[in-house]
C-alpha cells in the first residue's frame, strides 16, 4: 500500500499504551483530557493555546476558517490537492485556479491576480508533486492575498523545523498529525492563527469535538516525539533512495520534499495499472488534475525494495 502517503510503520507501544489508557476513559467526556493535551500542544508548538485549534484534519480546517470569511473567493492551485476545490464546491464559494507551471511553480500571471478579496489555501510542499513554495512565491501571496492557508501537512519531510507555525495577520498555518505522527486514523490536525478567529472557529465545533482515545493517542506522540524524528530520518533516506533507483532506470522523476515521490508514465502504460497486476498499489494522480503521472509513498524498506524491482520490469530493466 503505498497509494496514501501513510507513515508505513506499525504503532510503536508507547502510543499503544496512551490509547489504552483513553480506552479507560470512554464513558467520561473528555473535557480534561482535551485541556491537558491543547496545553501540551501549545508547549510543543511555542505558542498560545488560544492561538490554536485542534481540527478533525484540513477538511474541518477548511471549513472552520472559511465559514469565518464566507464572502471571499478561494484561490487554489491546480493541479494540487483535490480536498480544497471539493470542499469549495460543496459550500458554494466562488473559486479562483492559480496554474502550474511546467516545472510545477505557481504560474506567475495567475498570482498577480490575487487580490484582497481573496483567500489562497496552499500546500507547502505540495500534493502531488512534492514541490516547496519559494520564497518569492510565499511573498507575492502574502502581499497580494486578503487571507492566507498554508497546510504544512508535509513539512517535516522537507528539511523544516517541526516547532512555531509562521502564522499572524491574516495567515493560518496547518499541521497535520497524520503522516509524520503516524495518526491518519486518529483525523486530527491544529489550525493556528489570530486569536479572535480561532476562538470564533472553537465556538462553532462539535460539542466534544474529539474523542478520549483520539486525544491520548496524540498526547502519547507528542510525549514520545523520538518516534516522529526518527521515522522522519528514515522516510527522506528512503525516499531518496527510490528517486535515485527510478532515475537510474530511465523515468522521470521530480524531487520532492514529502513522504512521495511523483514519476512520469512511460507514454504506453500507466504505472499505476501496472503495479496493481504485481499487487503494489499506488496513486494516479489525474484526480490531482496532473495526467500521465503516479504518486507514489514512501514505505517500508522491503516495500521500497518490492516497488523498485517491480519499476525495472516497467523500465524494461533499463538503467542509464
């Protein structure tokens, strides 16, 4: 499986053992359970609890934030993650398509089209293609934008401190805890802004928004965050290992800075159809808008071991 950009690592005991001791919790609300842990988050992130909320991942991000500034139109990047534009299209707010560029930037003349009115929800880096925005793109959307987003879903993987979010002003950072805290089932994330906007995000979530084992599982990570470190060493050598593996074989394949990496198909076969027949499962990413590419996880080492031996059957056994 390597379709999800999942941390591939089974659930180390420490984490085990914080979600058994929520399980002895489920008949309580978690009233108590959820203050420690926003104090232990606001310690790991060197910010204000009341500068943070805790989100059901960047769909409920998304929404929160965007209920705050319904009447602005949300600008996107395409190709990029297609999350953003189904939730814009569900709640009915006008959109505006930033392009890429052939080398994947951010198209120059679409984003001297952003102005105050709008609200840019970006990736850094993105999905899929493993690009980082630059400096001067980070810059030009800042000056132009209204409000900004920018989901850091993937930010441990790209070389960048895991501590404060840059946020302030008119710009909310989101972090996920799904890939490098290995919680993708938990559904958790934290949006982080202006203290007047997240108390108006908190006031219109659930009631108990998130559960007892969902919050001991984070509180266990945060406590034992050797375990994110570590598997973060691991996933950049490896995924540098399958780059320089399918380069060597002749495909195209972009740098990246997530927990993937993207490869051009061969014109006369999709990659992804391909191995699916050798039981590998791997993500195309036309639903991404970016045709005749696969989006392809970093797994474990014999996963990435399997994946490469299949990818030289694909190239033919070619290397270069």
């Amino acid at each position: 499986m390597l379709a999800f950009n999942e941390n591939p690592e089974p659930v180390a005991q420490p984490i085990l053992a914080g979600i058994q001791a929520g399980a002895e919790l489920v008949n309580r609300y978690p009233f108590d359970s959820e203050a420690r842990v926003l104090a232990a988050l606001a310690r790991y992130y060197e910010c204000s609890p009341a500068n943070m909320a805790l989100v059901r991942g960047i769909d409920e991000a998304f929404d929160r934030l965007s209920h705050e500034f319904p009447a602005m139109r949300y600008a996107t990047a395409w190709p990029g993650f297609n999350g953003y534009i189904g939730r814009i299209r569900i709640l009915g707010y006008r959109h505006l398509e930033i392009r890429l560029t052939d080398e994947f930037a951010l198209h120059p003349a679409d984003l001297e089209r952003l102005t105050a009115d709008d609200f840019v929800f970006l990736a850094d880096p993105s999905n899929p293609t493993g690009r980082p925005l630059s400096p001067d793109e980070l810059a030009t959307i800042r000056a132009r934008a209204g409000k900004v987003c920018i989901d850091e879903t993937y930010v441990d993987y790209a070389g960048k401190s895991a501590g404060r979010p840059e946020f302030g002003g008119g710009v909310f950072v989101f972090r996920s805890f799904s890939k490098s805290f290995g919680l993708a089932g938990a559904r958790l994330g934290a949006v982080f802004g202006e203290a007047d906007v997240i108390a108006a995000v908190k006031r219109k979530q659930w009631y108990c928004n998130v559960g007892a084992l969902e919050l001991h599982a984070l509180e266990a990570a945060l406590a034992n965050d050797g375990l994110r470190a570590r598997h973060v060493e691991r996933t950049v050598a490896e995924r540098e290992r399958i780059r320089e593996g399918l380069a060597r074989l002749g495909l195209r394949v972009y740098p990246s800075a997530g927990n993937f990496v993207l490869v051009k198909n061969r014109p006369d076969r999709p990659i992804d159809a391909f191995l699916r027949e050798r039981r590998i499962r791997v993500s195309d990413t036309e639903r991404f808008g970016l045709t005749g590419h696969a989006r392809i996880s970093v797994g474990l080492t014999a996963d990435n071991d399997r994946l490469l031996a299949a990818m030289s059957e694909y190239a033919g056994g070619r290397e270069s």
